[in-house]
C-alpha cells in the first residue's frame, strides 16, 4: 500500500519546497509537479519526498481527518 500526506508548502527554492504539516517540516522535492503554479500556501500530498499532487486545504483537511480514523482505529486493536 502507499500512502501520500498532505502537506502545506512553506517556502520554494527552485524546484524543492519546505513542507509543513502538525509540527513537522521537510525539504520536499517539486520535481512531479514541475508544470504547477506553486506557491507558498498551498497545499500538496507527499509520497516518499516528492509532492506527487496538489490540493486543496479541504481536501488535505480530509485526507488528516481519514488518516486520524485509521489511526485511531489501529491503537484500539493494539
């Protein structure tokens, strides 16, 4: 199974961006998605280091708020 996060672009340098999410920050790679107006603000889901879509802020909220259920759901079972 692979899984993408949603993130919020901090910053771009060229083609990598500084991405946030919950306290987290990484240096993702814009490459995938060279051809998008990008800027900082917006959102994207990242696979393995590389932003691979953008979206919208409630489509990333939805992403976190299915991915929490999951989560949720497997320390139940632990």
């Amino acid at each position: 199974m692979c899984l993408a996060i949603p993130m919020q672009i901090a910053e771009i340098d060229g083609l990598e961006a500084r991405c946030t999410t919950r306290g987290v920050s990484r240096v993702v790679s814009l490459f995938l998605l060279q051809d998008e107006p990008l800027k900082a603000g917006d959102y994207v889901m990242v696979h393995v280091g590389y932003a691979i879509q953008r979206v919208t802020e409630q489509e990333a909220r939805s992403a976190w708020e299915l991915l929490d259920q999951i989560l949720e759901a497997e320390s139940g079972h632990a």
